[in-house]
C-alpha cells in the first residue's frame, strides 16, 4: 500500500525498498505495526495507538526490498495500520536507518 491509501485488502503485503543493503540480522525486533486508536488525530509518534505487534517480514538481499505479512483478521477491516521501522535498523557498513512509518487503512472484504 502507499502512504494513506485506503481499502487495502487484509492479506496484501506491504512491500518497501531500500537504496542501500540492510543487514537482515538487524530487522529482527524492528519491523512492528498495530492499529491506530479512535480517538488519533495526527499520525506522529505519540499517535494514540493499541499495543504493538511484531510482523512477519522477508529481506530479499539481491532486490534490496522487505517484504511484511500483517497477521489481521476480519475484524481489521476498516482499521487504520501503522507499519513501522524502528531505530535499531542498520545498512550493512552500519550506517543506521531514520525510524520510519506508513500509514494506510484496511477495507471490506
């Protein structure tokens, strides 16, 4: 999905690319998501939110893209996601990557 799209269907999965190589070890406890809260206003790092899950996510070195599968269900529909990369994220000469999110919102099924 692109940044705020909607409609999203719950089994697509969010594809990113990277300009440099990641070092995949370092994507392990990085890549989380959860669902905003009713009450969000602007999306930002205090965004009110429910607790955070861990995604599951494959590194494809020779394309240099991330591939996540959220684990939602039916009862996701009509909810908006936040997909994040956190902090601890490093290319492979260690240089680290900026924290980073995407917006987007699930649609009926």
């Amino acid at each position: 999905p692109a940044e705020g799209e909607l409609d999203v269907p719950l089994k697509a999965p969010v594809r990113l690319q990277f300009s440099r190589d990641i070092n995949p070890d370092t994507l392990k406890g990085n890549v989380r998501w959860t669902f905003m809260t009713a009450d969000a206003v602007n999306v930002g790092p205090s965004t009110p939110r429910e607790p955070q899950r861990h995604a599951e996510f494959k590194y494809d070195r020779a394309k240099r893209s991330l591939e996540i599968q959220l684990a939602a269900d039916m009862s996701a529909t009509y909810r908006n996601v936040i997909v994040e990369l956190m902090d601890g994220i490093a290319a492979t000469d260690g240089a680290k990557l900026k924290p980073w999110q995407l917006t987007f919102s699930f649609g009926a099924q």
